[in-house]
C-alpha cells in the first residue's frame, strides 16, 4: 500500500520527496523496525549512503545476527 503526500503536504513541511522518504527511513531505523539495507531501499538509496546518513546523524547501529543474516539474503547472499 503506498503513502501519499500531496505537493502542498510536502511543502508545508518544507521537504522534498526524497526527503520525506530518507526521514521515514530514518525513524524506522531507529525505531528498530528495518534493518540499514531496508532503511536505504525505503529512501531511495545505496546502503553505504544510507549508513553515512545514519552516521552524520549520530543514530548508532544496532545490529544483531539476525539482522545481518537478513541484509545478506537481501542483498543475495548467504551464510554457509
């Protein structure tokens, strides 16, 4: 189901489209709700620019194996 927000939403919170999906991104990480390769593909991103947001912001990672294993199989890879 996808989210819209009008032209005039987003500016009267004064964002752009990819911003508005880098803050959802964001939030959802933080909230421990997707993993960084989740975060990156909800905001329009590569996983290494999304983890340099995370960093310039200050949002540390919290990662588990669980987590790991899953951004491998999202990425295509296993854990043998």
């Amino acid at each position: 189901m996808p989210v819209i927000l009008s032209d005039e939403e987003l500016q009267a919170f004064h964002l752009t489209e990819s911003e508005a999906r880098l803050a959802l991104a964001l939030r959802l990480f933080q909230d421990d709700r997707v993993t960084v390769a989740r975060g990156a593909k909800i905001a329009g991103m590569k996983y290494l620019d999304f983890q340099s947001e995370l960093a310039k912001r200050q949002i540390p990672l919290h990662y588990d194996m669980e987590m790991l294993e899953n951004d491998l199989k999202y990425a295509g890879y296993t854990l043998k």
